[in-house]
C-alpha cells in the first residue's frame, strides 16, 4: 500500500492528494483481494470466495468513488 497513516509526518496533507492515496490504497487492496481469491479457488473453498467477492465489489465502488472525488472539475463545474 501507500504510506500507512502511521507514517505521514507532514503536519498537512492536501485534500485530493489524500484522496489519491487512500485511492492507491484501495486498488492495492483490491489486488490483494483478488490473489486471496485465486487461493481460495485451489482449495475449492465456496464460502470464502462469497466473502472476498463482496470485499472486492466494495473496495472498486470505493476505488471509483476516490476517483471521482478527487478530478478537478473544469471552469463549468464539470
């Protein structure tokens, strides 16, 4: 992942960087997610990869969601 929130020693972050980062984070864990998903499937473990399936859809509609709150709208707001 990024630097863990333990590790910042700015006294100030900028807003959109901070959500570029968690977003970074997210896609690092979302990968992560998914390699967890491909041992579970050696192992034919049905259960588990309902669990890690609903993490992953959660961590990209989190992942989008940083994305979105992040661009810089044009001079119209868009």
């Amino acid at each position: 992942m990024g630097s863990s929130f333990f590790a910042i020693t700015s006294a100030y972050v900028e807003p959109l960087d901070m959500l570029a980062e968690l977003r970074d984070d997210n896609k690092t864990v979302a990968s992560s997610l998914r390699e967890a998903h491909s041992v579970r499937a050696e192992h034919r473990d049905i259960a588990t990869a309902s669990l890690i399936e609903v993490w992953i859809d959660e961590t990209e509609r989190r992942t989008w969601f940083l994305f979105e709150a992040s661009r810089r709208g044009d001079s119209t707001g868009h």
